[in-house]
C-alpha cells in the first residue's frame, strides 16, 4: 500500500514525498481513511508507530477542503500533555500543510504568552496546545473553541496521569457538542479512565488498534538486571564501556536523581547530561540537540521526557529506576525499537522495586527475562525499604491535580527534532515511518 491509496490531496501527497515517505504505517492506513470520512476515532497505538501523521493528514485535508477567507477562527486543536509533544506536533502541521492555505500555532507554558496572544489575533485554523497555556489564553479573551470542528486529544492516557482531566472538562464545555465536531483520541494504553473519557467525549468511534494495548513493541529486547541499589551506577557504568554504546537513554524517577547520576557518570569518564522539567528551555534544547549529535553519549531523563523525545535509531534505553506507575514503562522503552527497527530495554532492579517489576508484568501479561551479571550479584539478605516519591506498589497516585497543574507549564520545551513522526528507517532499506 502507498499513500496514494488512501485518498489523500495531491498538495499532501507533494509535501509527504517531499519527506522522503512512501509507505504508510499501520495506524496511517487504518485511520487516514476513516478520518477523511469524518467520523470519530478511538485509536491505540504506540509511539513510533506514526501516530501523528496519521491525524495530521487527514485533518489538514479536511480543513483545506472548506478553507477560511478573512478572519481565521480555530476549527482544529490538538491538545498534548507536553510541550515537547507539542511542539513535535507543530512541526507535523506545518512540514505536510506547507503546499495547503492553513494557518497553524503552538501554545504552552512556561515561556512569554504575549507573542502567543499576538499570533492567535492574526488567526489560526489549527491550534496545538497543552491544556494549562491554553486555558490562560481563553481568560485572557485571547482565544475562542466556539468554532472548533476537529479536536485531536494525542496521548490521552499521559493527560489524565498528569491531571489534565479538570482542564480538558473546562475546555470541552467551551467547544460545540460531540455531534457537532469530530473528535480523535490518540492512546498509548486504554485503561478504565481512558475508556470513560472516550464515552464521554466520542460520538459513535471507531476503534483502531495497531496493537493489543499496553503491548511493548516486539523490536524492543527486554531484560532485567537484578542488583543491589547501591551497585547500580557502578554496575551501568560498566555496561556502557564493556559493550561500547554510543547512544544510550537512561530514566530515573526524580530530577535530582538525573543530575546526580550524570555527575556520577561524567566521573566514570562518560560524557553525560540530563534533561527534566527543571531545567531551562535552552538547556534542554542543547542537552538533546548533543545527545542526537553524538557529542554526548548518555542522555538521564526523567518520565516528563518519556513522551516528549524522539531519536532516530536509538538503539539503548536504560531504566536505572523503575517507574513508580507501570504504564510510564511502555512510553519509556517506546523510546527505542521505532519503527521496526531492533533496539534494547534494559532494568536495573534492586529488592526495593520487585513490587513494582510485578505491577509491570501484570501490565504486560508476561515476564520480563531476568539475568544476573557475573560479579553484580545482589545480596539477597538486603531488605526492600520503601520507595520514596510515589507509592511502592507503583500504583497510580490518588491525585495529580497539584504536581499536574504545575508541570503543564513548567515543563520547558525542546526541538525534539523528530518532525514528522519518522522513526527510523533511513539508511536501512525499510519504509520510513511519518
């Protein structure tokens, strides 16, 4: 199957080629044509799977086909959980609209909202926005969803983990009713809160699954490392030398945790940086844009970078600490094994977190291979101390609505530079994804 196929505009297909693609993913073939034909989505995909072109095309065609002369109000938005999702998106609109009369913006916080103010007054028909940012701008009587036609929730299930759900409900209340605008719902995992917002907001979907959900993608090599706590840096560090990566992606639970264990690894004589919500825009524009680069050859990242980054043919994800909520381990190690190409997920796990290895299992439905390093055994008379920063039993917290509130414009913003959606197929004889 080609992309001609799926009844896209010659001025799409232009653009699309124009990036190099030819063969649509999955998740593009089943829902382009069901989008075009106007009716709502409930998709499941992972990330990787080109997700985002696969509602972006379709949307811009949509909105071309009655295109707006004088005063441009918002007909589409696309809310995210974060800005570096955000701004990915952005970038989409913007490379496959580049033939098309549309105009597009990106909204979040933590940066000056006057230029935002600004362009939104000149018009926009595509809006992509983070929940929080966008609600300052509608009290500010700078924006206006009395007009949206399409609206485009992307990475619904990461929305209501950060406490989006009070926001969204705000905003729904400000845009036509469900069977007056089509609604899309992008997520990576379906739990029982996904599927409620899905009933509430979804007229009649149509159910897209690419894979079964909460299903790790099978390029992905997974395995667990049992080790003592304190052995861990040590035991990472020596993984990286022996087997000589160039590029690898670590996660640890805290933003002060990131920063040590770079210190730490810049020690060890790695190059290393990290990259969280409390760092500056600039500084994690640069700390990606060395990562990508190959300047620097670790990359520690906190769960606010699990969605935001994409790296073409990152072949290593480390989680140095479990995620304290098991869904968050599907988004990290969907960071690797994009696009059918191979890549390895690799858990340091000390006697602390099997509770949350168990929850994580359960998640998957299967086990996760365990291998013990020779001369990392772990002490198995060490007993497991509670967690700090969320639960032990990795359960989701009973609320977010505080620390949620507050990443949605905190959370500074990079170029995640991964355009379109692509993956990883260049330079390997595969089909590029979008």
């Amino acid at each position: 199957m080609s992309f001609d196929t799926l009844g896209l505009s010659a001025e799409l297909l232009r653009a699309v080629s124009e990036q190099g693609y030819t063969t649509p993913t999955p998740v593009q073939s089943q829902a382009i044509p069901v989008i075009l034909d106007g009716r709502d989505v409930m998709a499941g995909a992972q990330t990787g799977t080109g997700k985002t072109a696969g509602f972006t095309l379709p949307l811009l065609q949509r909105l071309s086909e009655s295109a707006q002369n004088g005063p441009r109000p918002v007909r589409a938005l696309v809310l995210t959980p974060t800005r570096e999702l955000a701004a990915q998106v952005g970038e989409s609109i913007e490379l496959y609209g580049r033939h098309l009369p549309l105009r597009s913006a990106v909204v979040f916080g933590g940066v000056n909202i006057n230029p935002q103010k600004a362009r939104l007054r000149r018009g926009v028909d595509v809006l992509v926005a983070t929940p929080g940012r966008l609600l300052d701008l509608i009290n500010q009587r700078s924006a206006d969803l009395s007009r949206v036609e399409i609206l485009v929730l992307d990475e619904a299930d990461r929305m209501l983990d950060m406490g989006f759900i009070h926001d969204i409900r705000k905003l729904m209340a400000m845009m036509p009713e469900k069977d007056d605008r089509q609604t899309l719902l992008f997520s990576a995992t379906f739990s029982r809160e996904i599927k409620q917002l899905a009933a509430r907001l979804l007229d009649r979907p149509v159910s897209i699954e690419v894979a079964r959900c909460n299903e790790t993608a099978g390029s992905i090599n997974q395995v667990i490392h049992p080790v003592d706590k304190a052995r861990k840096r040590e035991l990472l560090s020596h993984m990286i030398g022996s087997h000589n990566w160039r590029q690898v992606l670590v996660f640890t639970r805290t933003k002060h945790g990131a920063n040590r264990l770079a210190q730490q690894l810049q020690r060890d004589g790695l190059s290393a940086t990290a990259i969280h919500g409390n760092k500056s825009q600039g500084a994690r524009t640069r700390a990606l844009a060395a990562f990508k680069s190959g300047e620097v050859r670790v990359l520690v990242a906190t769960d606010i970078a699990a969605r935001g980054l994409d790296i073409d043919q990152l072949p290593h994800v480390v989680n140095y600490e479990l995620p304290n909520i098991a869904e968050d381990y599907v988004h990290r190690i969907g960071r690797t094994g994009r696009a059918g190409l191979d890549g390895e997920a690799v858990s340091l796990v000390c006697v602390d977190e099997k509770a949350l290895l168990r929850d994580i299992e359960k998640l998957l439905g299967r086990k996760i291979p365990q291998r013990v390093l020779k001369g990392y055994e772990p002490d198995l008379t060490i007993p497991a101390e509670p967690i700090q920063k969320g639960r032990k039993g990795g359960g989701r917290p009973r609320s977010h609505n505080g620390a949620g509130r507050r990443n949605r414009s905190s959370a500074p913003h990079s170029r995640s530079g991964r355009g379109p959606n692509r993956g990883s197929g260049r330079g390997r004889g595969r089909s590029k994804v979008v």
